[in-house]
C-alpha cells in the first residue's frame, strides 16, 4: 500500500471526523506530507486536546464502519453549485482556479464528500495506526492578508508497531530540539521581540562552535585546491537582474534605495564570485578555478515558516563556484561529492539521501544544455556507485542538482549539502576562457556546498548528539574543579598548560559542593572534568571524570594532556 495514499486518505477521515462534530466548520486541504497529514479548517474557536481526543474517537468509528472511498467526476459548474450549496467557500475558490473540464470529488459514508483528485484507499477500515499530533495556525495559501485557519497535524502507519517507533522519536525528538538546547547550553538565542524575527545572535559558546566548524572548512578547501574569497553583503540591482534572481526570486529578496539606486542585500553568493572569475583575462591552462566563501546571506522568509537555526532570515553559506572546461567537469563533480561524504564522516553522519533535482517549470537555459548538465551529475552517480532517487522539477532555475540529505541518529533527514551544473549563468555574463588555439570559450559552473547554511547544520548537530558534542566540537572541553584554595596555583598551572595545546578549558571557583560543580558540568554536557586535590598537586596528577563514563581515576597531568590531543586531531 502506498504510504501517501493511506495517509491522505486518513487526513479525508479526519475532516469527515470534524464534520460529524462541528457541522458549522469549513475545510480547506488536507494532503499527506513526509511524515504524515495535515487538513486546515476554518474554526471560529481554537481547537484544544479534549477536541483531538475527541476527533480520533470519532475517526474510530468511522474506520470500524469500513466506508468505502467513492470516486465521482462532476463537470466544473456542477461542482462549483454543490460546493456553493455547501457553503464551502475554500473549496469553491480552488475549483474556480481549475480548468474548465471534469472535477472529482470523494464521497465516504452518508454525507461526507470533499474535493480531491486522489487517489484513495479502497475503504476507510484499511487504516490500521493513526494519531493526531498538533494544531497550528495556518494562512490560506500561505499569504499573511489571507484568513487564519487551524492545521491540525497527524500521523499513519501501516502497523501499530510502525506508529509506537514513530511515537518514540517524536518524544525523542522534543528532547533534542536545538531550540530549547541551543540557548540552555549558551550557543545562540534569536531575539524575536528586540531585533526581529529569523536573525541568530550567537552567544560566546556558540561562536567558539561555529568558529571551530569554520576553521575544519577553511583548511580542508585549500587542501583541495580552493582559493577563499569575500564578497560585499550588498549589490546593484542590476547584476541581479542579469543573473536572473531578480525575476525567479525576487519575492525572496531584501531592497533598498541609496543615492537614487537600488541595491540588493544579497540572497546568494553566486553573481559576486562570477565577477570574480571575471575580473581578468583566463586562460585553459588556469581551470578549475574553485571559490569558496563563507558568504553570510539574507532571505526574506514569512514569519509563518521560521524555525530556529533550521529557517531563518540571515545565514551563512560554505559556499563554492567551480569555473572549469567541459573535459574537467565529470571530476569536479565527483571530488565535490568526495567533499561532502569525507566532511559529513568527520562530523559523525555516515548515512545519507541523494536526490538528482531537473528542470523546473520556471527556468533559464537551453533544452540542450539542461539535458548535458542533468546527464553530466547523473553519470557521476552512477559511476560512483551511489544509488539516488529522481525529484522530478525540483531543480534551481538555472540548473539541476545533486542533493545529498544527511540522516542523523532518529533517521530524520535534513537538506545540507548540493552540487548545481549551470550552463545558463556563464552565458549570462558573457563568461570566457581563452583555449590552446588563441579562441574564447566558455567554461562551465558549477555551484557547491557541504554543510550548506551554517545556522541550520549547527541544529543538525544539536539534535543529533542531543547537545553532547564530540570533544573536537565541544566550545568547553575540560572544566577543572580544585577542592581547596591551597591547591589554586597547581589548578592555574593545569589550566594554562591545557591553554597552551589549544585545549578549551575553564574553572569553577564558585563557592558550591564538588556534587554540585559536577551536576553543573553534566547539565552543560562538558567532556571531561577534572578534580584537583592536594594528592593530585603533590603527584602531578589529575582526576578525571569523563562524561557519561564516571570517574576514571587518577592519571598523570602529561598522559592525560597527551591523550586528549590525540582524541581532538581525530575528531572524536
């Protein structure tokens, strides 16, 4: 059984549900999404936990009773006066937005139908595990001027035991929320009512985080042969236009006017890079030229789909532009991947998704050179050995794409790192190389990032390890606790030796129990603590206690020093 079907299937026996309960609401959608359904209703009072109980008791009963799914097509007038009757206005402005042809409706027991092209399940006694989970608030189709309507978000399964693993996550998941951690363990914290909504203010925690996942980045591209480049934050208006997100993304796109000109406060990165590669004559023998950036960018989101780190307003990028010649194009896009799967290993996904996204309907280029680049990332794939799936449409305007979703440790995937093949943007600008035979060429583009927005994996991160950071990640790595003041010069001496190996070390001098300092080190998930006695300042010694291991006894200053060196170089 498809698992789309079932569940909006089930969302069509929620809305049934709702109707037999409140006759006066209206209904709006009500499709499968990647982990369940949703249906949005027009309520006048908000529905509360007794109402979901209340619904999921009447979806029962409707599912015992086995309602078949009754498919009817009726022509456009026909449907648009039984909607009207209803007094259905959502569903009577989607029909008037549909082609004139044939209209299919569903009908399920004695008077519930609602408008749906499917398709169904065969009857309603096939769903088998179901729960509601949520109420949101919802604008008709998105737009804030728009009615606010109540979503109630649900769940199926084929199996009962399917739904319990679901289940179990789902609470799992609330206690990784980086949301609640991120700002608890002192990492970041959005000011919502002060600076405005979608804008991260990094805390010192989070920016010792954030710089250490740079410093990984910047090292490892100029192992690989990329050259770093910064770009302004603000642009004319007019290479946006030439770039062609002046037109395919303006909606997305902060403006403003200076000196009787507009400018950009700049959603990409891409245009700034190609003025780069343009800033002088190259030649054959110069490509690949590879830019990388940690281009910070900004995005004008709805206030409705902001979402911590994952979706905001201002982020930052490891973003890179491969300039290179026709020949070198398969081997760049396989050493991009190569870049995504070593950088993902290292910091601890070794599962992933890969979707090959083609041509939208909104697009630029040529037939032809989207089907070279589509066959140019899709032969890489193969002959890597990768398997993939096919997102039909999903690909940027000016190109398609290779998305690699990582999988952290609930299974959830999150969208990080993509490989974009652009024939359309070097044409834009009149790109050019100058070949063996003294003629310009033009060079293709590829467009490229590993962890993507920054902001977003750092959630990623935070879920993942459920705020217990790898050592290597760890803003505070060691927490030294001296037992007495006759023992605060040998504690300094640790402290500074530690300082000097470029371990991150801290001290707790606050006058509380040894009990306490430690609960407090756990709370703050710091790696290792170690206590320091007089014992320990007579032999050179240090006691350690590892996180989520208990003490570990007694070792030498240097040993332990030395060890931990070791762990850090190997990113554990």
């Amino acid at each position: 059984m498809d698992l789309n079907t079932l569940r909006h299937s089930c969302s069509h026996v929620m809305a049934q549900a709702v109707k037999e309960l409140w006759p006066e609401v209206k209904l709006a959608i009500g499709p499968s999404i990647e982990d369940g359904f949703y249906y949005d209703f027009d309520k006048q009072t908000p529905f509360t936990d007794a109402d979901l109980q209340a619904i999921e008791k009447v979806m029962q009963k409707i599912i015992v009773r086995d309602e078949p799914f009754l498919r009817e097509e009726l022509e456009r007038p026909q449907a648009l006066g039984l909607f009207q009757k209803l007094k259905e206005n959502y569903k009577v402005e989607l029909i008037e937005t549909l082609p004139n042809q044939p209209i299919s409706i569903y009908r399920t027991g004695k008077d519930f139908l609602d408008l749906c092209r499917g398709p169904h399940i065969a009857s309603t006694g096939q769903i088998k595990a179901f729960k509601l989970l949520s109420v949101a608030g919802a604008y008709w189709h998105g737009i804030e001027t728009n009615p606010m309507l109540q979503r109630i978000y649900g769940t199926c399964f084929e199996t009962q035991k399917e739904l319990d693993e679901y289940l179990k996550n789902l609470e799992e998941a609330k206690l990784r929320d980086h949301r609640k951690l991120g700002p608890a363990l002192g990492f970041f914290d959005i000011y919502h009512e002060e600076a405005g909504a979608g804008l991260v203010f990094y805390h010192p925690k989070g920016a010792i985080l954030r710089k250490i996942i740079e410093d990984y980045e910047k090292t490892e591209h100029l192992k690989r042969g990329y050259e770093m480049v910064i770009t302004p934050h603000i642009m004319d208006v007019d290479l946006w236009k030439t770039s062609g997100h002046y037109d395919y993304y303006r909606e997305n796109m902060y403006s403003f006017t200076a000196e009787d000109k507009e400018f950009i406060l700049k959603p990409m990165n891409c245009p700034g890079h190609i003025l780069i590669y343009k800033s002088k004559t190259r030649s054959y023998k110069d490509l690949p030229i590879r830019l990388f950036e940690l281009g910070t960018v900004y995005r004008r989101e709805k206030a409705g789909v902001l979402h911590g780190l994952l979706r905001v307003r201002g982020f930052t990028q490891d973003d890179a532009h491969i300039f290179c010649l026709p020949e070198q194009l398969s081997a760049e896009i396989k050493g991009a991947i190569d870049f995504v799967f070593d950088t993902m290993k290292v910091f601890g996904f070794d599962k992933v998704g890969i979707e090959l996204s083609t041509r939208p309907e909104k697009s630029i280029g040529s037939d032809e050179d989207w089907q070279s680049a589509t066959e140019a990332l899709e032969t890489a794939l193969k002959e890597k050995g990768l398997p993939y799936e096919v997102n039909v449409g999903d690909g940027a305007f000016y190109g398609p794409k290779i998305d690699i979703k990582l999988k952290d440790a609930l299974k959830r995937t999150w969208q990080c790192a993509t490989i974009q093949c652009d024939f359309a943007l070097p044409k834009r600008f009149n790109l050019a190389y100058i070949d063996a035979s003294g003629k310009e060429q033009q060079p293709i583009m590829l467009h490229r990032v590993l962890l993507g927005s920054l902001e977003r994996f750092i959630g990623a991160l935070i879920e993942h390890y459920k705020g217990e950071l790898p050592l290597w990640l760890s803003p505070t790595q060691v927490l030294l606790i001296p037992l007495k003041e006759t023992v605060l010069s040998y504690a300094q001496e640790v402290k500074n030796k530690l300082a000097n190996q470029n371990i991150r070390v801290e001290m707790d001098l606050h006058n509380e129990t040894l009990d306490k300092k430690i609960r407090n080190a756990e709370i703050n998930k710091i790696p290792y603590c170690l206590i320091l006695g007089e014992r320990e300042a007579k032999q050179q010694q240090v006691s350690v206690r590892k996180k989520g291991s208990g003490n570990q006894g007694a070792v030498d200053l240097d040993k332990f020093v030395g060890d931990l060196i070791n762990q850090i170089q190997e990113h554990k």
